[in-house]
C-alpha cells in the first residue's frame, strides 16, 4: 500500500507565513520571498517556508512546519503485510491538531511528555495526542472541522467529535493532569507539552493497531529516521530539559535520538496508561509516583 495514494493535507490550512502555493505567474514576481523547499517531493501541492530569520516565526509555526514535513515524508512508506490502513490526522484533523499547537505551545518547555502514535479513539479522532474527544473538546477547549483519511476500516470509522468511544488511556492522562492543575490546562502548557513520536496510526484488514515497533527491515528504518529527525527539532526549538517517554517504546526512542545528537537533556518515562498493559491497574496513582519521584510535581501544582 502507498501511502501516497492517500488523502492530501490542504496547506491552504496551515499558517500564515509558513505555507505558500506556488503557481505559474509566481515565478515573475520579483517581490515575492524566494522560496526553499523543505523536501524534493513530487506532490501537487509543495510545501515551502519563506527565507525570513527565524525569529519572526513563532515557535508554534515552526512546529507545525516540522510536523508537516514529517507527513510529507511518511507519505511515501510503502507499508507491507499486515499493514493495510494508514491514518494520519496531522493531515485530515489538521484543523483542531494546529488550534492544539498555536494555543498551548507558543513558548519554550521545561518538560516533553512524548507518546508513541495515535490510537483509534483518541488522536486518529480529533488530531490531539491522546486525544480523548470529552477531554479535547470540554477541558481543552478545541474544536474545528475534521476530515477523514483515504482509506478506513469498517470497525475504526473516523467521526471527530461523533465520536462516542472513550480513549482509555488518553482519558486517563489528561485526568491526571486536569486533577493536578486544578483544572486549568494553562498549568501543564506553562512548563509542559504532549507530542506524539510518530504521527500515523497503522492497522491491520482487520482493524488491529500495529505499532511501530512492530515493523520490519527498511520501512521501520525508514519511519525511525523520519521521525528521530523530527524529533530532534522539537526538542531543540522547545529548548526542553526533561523528556518524559510515556511507555517505553517513547522513553527508548528519545534515548536513542539524545544519545546519537549529545543534547544535554534528561530521559525519565512513567508507565503507558493502557489498560492492555501487564500490571497497569491503578495507573493514575502509580504515574503520580513516578512524577514525585523525578521532583516533577513543581510543574503543575502551582
């Protein structure tokens, strides 16, 4: 399956400044900013970020740039057997997914929580990570219009803020976290953000979620790479002294990228909050633990 015979994004969406659509006449405009492509695709729609300095793009801009650049590349995964559904909500949430970005990200973080990818009743559907819809739209505040993906599977339909299926695990971080700021989101975006290391869901004819770790030889390779190097960015523009990887296949993956790039950054991990996962029952008490444990709790309770 070609992940470029899916659904494009609309970069007509993304924002200002950071998306330009080329055409024919532009060429002959000499006031126009020259133009540099942030990758070789042949796609009909590319993606370009004007040369200005840095400094005038707000961190959450550049984010969202570095995550479009990400989808662009994933597109072009040729995933074999078992995988047979991609879905990727950077593209078809992106809506709600940069609402989520330029509202709680617009400064430097002390703390990443990072997880592992979207899962079928959270991120795939509101674009949020671990993105249970009641916490996306009532304590979050988002909303937005929300597409869907080329391809669905019948038992893993994406109806957005329809949906009447509760993500587990994201409602059970976010509700950690809305207990310890008292309900005040702003308190965990002060010093904190959520990103997810990889942004596509991937499943099986029938519907089974295939995670990362689970593929082979060059797509894994390729799919790593990708990502590390996104990654990377975040990690450098968010100036983030702690990252905390929510399950292990996060915490070895930012081992991983901070070892090969010597950022001076610590890697700290509490338990993934599925309830699929062995020993995981009281999962809200044993990740306060852990947040007590790594001197963490400073960051949200006042």
């Amino acid at each position: 399956m070609e992940i470029s015979k899916r659904a494009r994004m609309e970069y007509d969406e993304l924002p200002l400044d950071l998306s330009i659509k080329k055409s024919p006449s532009d060429e002959n405009k000499k006031e126009e900013p020259e133009l540099s492509h942030t990758n070789a695709l042949n796609d009909s729609h590319i993606f370009a970020v004007p040369r200005v300095p840095p400094q005038t793009i707000s961190i959450s801009d550049r984010i969202l740039a570095s995550e479009c650049a990400l989808s662009q590349k994933l597109r072009h995964i040729n995933f074999n057997f078992p995988v047979e559904y991609v879905y990727n909500p950077i593209e078809y949430a992106f809506q709600v997914h940069a609402m989520y970005v330029t509202k709680y990200c617009r400064s430097t973080k002390k703390v990443l929580f990072l997880g592992m990818n979207p899962g079928p009743w959270g991120m795939s559907q509101t674009g949020v990570p671990f993105g249970e819809v009641n916490i996306v739209r009532d304590w979050l505040k988002l909303s937005g219009n929300i597409g869907k993906p080329y391809r669905e599977q019948a038992d893993r339909l994406i109806t957005g803020f329809n949906c009447t299926r509760s993500e587990i695990s994201g409602r059970r971080f976010w509700n950690l976290f809305r207990e310890l700021c008292s309900e005040d989101p702003e308190k965990f975006f002060r010093h904190a953000f959520l990103h997810n290391y990889c942004p596509i869901a991937l499943m099986d004819a029938g519907g089974r979620n295939i995670t990362p770790a689970e593929l082979k030889g060059p797509e894994q390779y390729t799919l790593y790479a990708a990502c590390d190097e996104t990654l990377i960015t975040v990690l450098k523009l968010l100036k983030v002294d702690i990252v905390v990887g929510v399950g292990r296949f996060a915490e070895k993956r930012a081992q991983t990228v901070i070892k090969t790039t010597g950022l001076p950054i610590k890697v700290l991990c509490i338990p993934h909050p599925s309830p699929r996962s062995v020993g995981n029952e009281n999962w809200n008490e044993k990740a306060k633990l852990k947040l007590r444990e790594y001197n963490l709790m400073q960051y949200f309770l006042y």
